[in-house]
C-alpha cells in the first residue's frame, strides 16, 4: 500500500487516466474528488461489497434454478416413460 500525504486542492495521479483530489478535511471526515474515464466504475467500499454480495446471491439462485429445472425435467421423462 502506497501512503501519501495531501494538502487541500492538491492531486494524486493513477495512471493516465484518474485523478484523485483531497477536497476538504473536517474533523476525522475526509472528502475527496475522483476523476476517472466514464468505462472505469468507481464505489465506496461499502457499496462494492453489496454489489458483490448480490452478485454472488444472484449467481447461485441462477445454479439453483438450472438444478431445480434439470430435476423437473429428468422427473418428467421418468413419469412419461
């Protein structure tokens, strides 16, 4: 991890593309600026884990429904037989 120190107004480069601002400091809250390209996502920490968290729920309610269907449809060649 890289730790660097900013004054107010002043940038963190990430590549080519992104640029970080510190906006202001108030107390133990810091706010800060990102500008990034409209194809690069960028989320609190917080919000990345849900998003992941429905993802990951989504993905197996999907398998769930491919099973469960699978297993209708090997019941139901079974019962024509």
């Amino acid at each position: 991890m890289l730790i660097l120190s900013r004054k107010i107004d002043e940038k963190i480069r990430i590549g080519d593309d992104i640029t970080i601002t510190l906006i202001d400091v108030h107390g133990d809250q810091v706010k800060i600026g990102v500008e990034a390209p409209k194809n690069v996502k960028v989320f609190r920490q917080e919000v990345f884990n849900a998003i992941q968290n429905e993802n990951k729920a989504a993905a197996e309610n999907e398998k769930d429904n491919i099973i469960g269907n699978d297993a209708v449809s090997a019941l139901s060649k079974l019962l024509k037989k």
